[in-house]
C-alpha cells in the first residue's frame, strides 16, 4: 500500500521526461515506472474525456445556453379583476389626520402629476399632452421605484420574524406580493419600451436613494412607510386614470387603434379574457392594482406595527383581498380590522 502511494506522489515528476531518462533517474523499476506511466496516461484520458464529452454528448437534452427570451414564471398568479370593481377605482385621497399624516402627503409631490386647472380657474395649464412613449417612460420609472416599498417592508418583516423567533401576523406575503405585482407592471411596460442609458442610470441612481431610505425610515417608523405608500400609490391611481382620459379623448391614437396588440405577458398574467385586451383594458387592471396598494398600505399604516394581524389574507377575507382593498381608498380602520378578523 506504501509502495503504491510512493508511484503515485512520482506521477507528476516524471511527466514531460523520456523514458530513457527517467529510467536513469527513477529510483524505481521499470515495471513500476510502466505502472505509473499507464495511471497518469489514465488520468489524462479521463481528462481529456471530461472536457469534450459535455458539449459533444448529444441527447442530454438540455439547452446548450440560456435562452434570450426567457419563460414568464407566475410565482403569485394575479387572481383577475371582476369588471365592476375596476371600473369603480376612482382617485381619492385620505384627509391627514397627524402630523406625520400630514408630511407622508407632502412627500407625495415626488411621483404625483401637476392636477388640471378646475373649469373657470385663472390657472393656466401646468402640463402638456404626452404622447404614447412619453407615457411609458413615465410609468417605466414610476414602477421601478414601485417595486421598492414592498420588497423593503417584507425582507425587513422577514429579518424581524427570524431575529426574534416570533410569526409575522401574516404580512410578509402581502408585501412581497405588492412588490412582485409592481414588477410585472414594469415587465409589461418594457415589451413597450425599451429604456436608453440616461434610463437605465436614473434607475440605478434612484434605487441607491430610494432603496436605503426606505430601509432606514421602515426601522424607524414602518406606519410612516405604510401611509407614505399609501399617498403614493394614490398618485398612482391618479396617473392611470390620466392616462385612461387622455385615451378616450382620442388623443393617444397608437393605443387606441383596434390593431394594437398588448404584451402577451399581460394577457397570462392578469388571465385576461378573449375581447378584454385592449390598453384601456390593461391600464384599467394596472390601475385596480395600484387602487389596491393604496387600501392594502393605508391599513397597514392604521395597524399596531408588532401586533395586529394582517386582515389581507386570502383565508381571513370574504373576498379577494386585492378587491377588498381596491374598494377602500383610505384603507379599513383598525377597529374594523380587529372586530373583524381577530374573531
Ligand atoms: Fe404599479
Ligand atoms: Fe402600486
């Protein structure tokens, strides 16, 4: 067994030699030497075996690189909109109550879109009509920053449950349900645009501030965070609904058109129905969505942070609570939520 250890620690030295020489300078026989010789002419075969096999093996059928366009995998299927609910959204805001209310609102200029000009008012108009691209580069960099809040929330709700061996009272899912929504809005969006490098330096930019602050402000206090979404997602729902008057004023004519065709990554997502695929239809379901955001962040944001329960979940609501929070603009009180869903 010694003997044999001994070949193999020589293997590597007598490689590159002539025999000759290494019989002259091999402390071992040449039936040992051959011995050797045959291990490290194994050895390379093996090698040499390994490294052609993979590409030249033919019926493994696996792909051969990863392909360009990859499958859209529905971690959180959407569950649909009920036709009457969507059409019921309507922009709304929650009166400030406190005074941290009452700053959440005031960040709100961040995303929000200047409001008309009342009839008869004095005001002169504070925006122009947009066309279809500059809508999307508007909504593009709106659901990037959208994606954030949720994804902070619930990865911060995940940490807090671990650190203190204690449940979430059901909220991690809802939010990261909100942030994976947000994401499919922005995927269905690129299939429409496809962002420049000024874009693509913006989002990056934007998240380094966005994502941090969020971080630090959810620690702090995450009933700000919450009523902050809250008032965002409220210019959201006031964005869409824009955007939907602006279509029906004929003045976005590419969307209109009854041959424009929405991204089929839509259409599996929302599960939308054959003679429902138009833009408005898809802008009328992003909007429900935001809608839903709203109710889903102004109720968390009336919650105790640590003890209630989330009244979001599927198996606590006589409805789908994506609607159930789409019909609340202020979000459920949490005295409705306690009498409600802690029975
Ligand atoms: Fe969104
Ligand atoms: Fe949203």
């Amino acid at each position: 067994m010694a003997h044999h250890l001994r070949v193999l620690r020589q293997v590597p030295r007598v490689q590159g030699r002539t025999p000759v020489s290494r019989s002259k300078q091999s402390p071992f026989s040449h039936t040992q030497f051959t011995a050797a010789s045959t291990l490290a002419t194994q050895k390379s075969q093996v090698r040499q075996s390994t490294t052609v096999a993979i590409p030249q093996s033919p019926g493994l059928g696996l792909p051969t690189r990863t392909p360009a366009q990859p499958s859209v995998h529905l971690t959180w299927p959407h569950k649909g909109w009920d036709d009457k609910v969507v059409l019921e959204v309507v922009p709304s805001h929650r009166e400030p109550r406190t005074l941290s209310d009452r700053i959440a609102w005031g960040m709100d200029f961040l995303t929000g879109m200047p409001p008309e000009p009342k009839p008869g008012s004095k005001k002169k108009v504070t925006h122009k009509a947009m066309s279809e691209s500059q809508w999307l580069v508007r909504f593009v960099f709106l659901e990037t920053v959208a994606g954030i809040p949720g994804a902070v929330a619930g990865g911060l709700r995940h940490l807090h449950s671990i650190r203190r061996f204690k449940l979430d009272q059901g909220w991690i899912k809802t939010l990261l349900e909100e942030s994976y929504n947000e994401r499919m809005h922005l995927l269905t969006f690129l299939e429409m645009y496809k962002p420049g490098r000024l874009m693509r330096l913006m989002v990056f930019a934007t998240q380094g501030v966005f994502y941090n602050t969020m971080f630090v402000g959810y620690l702090l206090s995450p009933s700000f965070c919450h009523r902050l979404v809250g008032y965002l997602e409220d210019e959201a729902v006031g964005t869409y609904t824009k955007c939907l008057e602006e279509m029906d004023k004929g003045r976005l004519p590419q969307w209109t058109d009854p041959d424009f065709r929405i991204p089929d990554i839509a259409v599996k997502y929302w599960n939308m129905p054959e003679g429902k695929r138009t833009m408005k239809d898809l802008i009328l379901y992003i909007r429900a969505d935001e809608a839903s955001h709203r109710g889903v962040n102004h109720t968390l944001g009336n919650l105790d942070q640590t003890l209630d329960p989330n009244p979001f979940i599927e198996e606590h609501a006589d409805v789908s609570h994506m609607h159930l929070a789409a019909i609340k603009p202020a979000g459920l009180e949490r005295e409705e939520v306690l009498e409600k869903y802690t029975r």
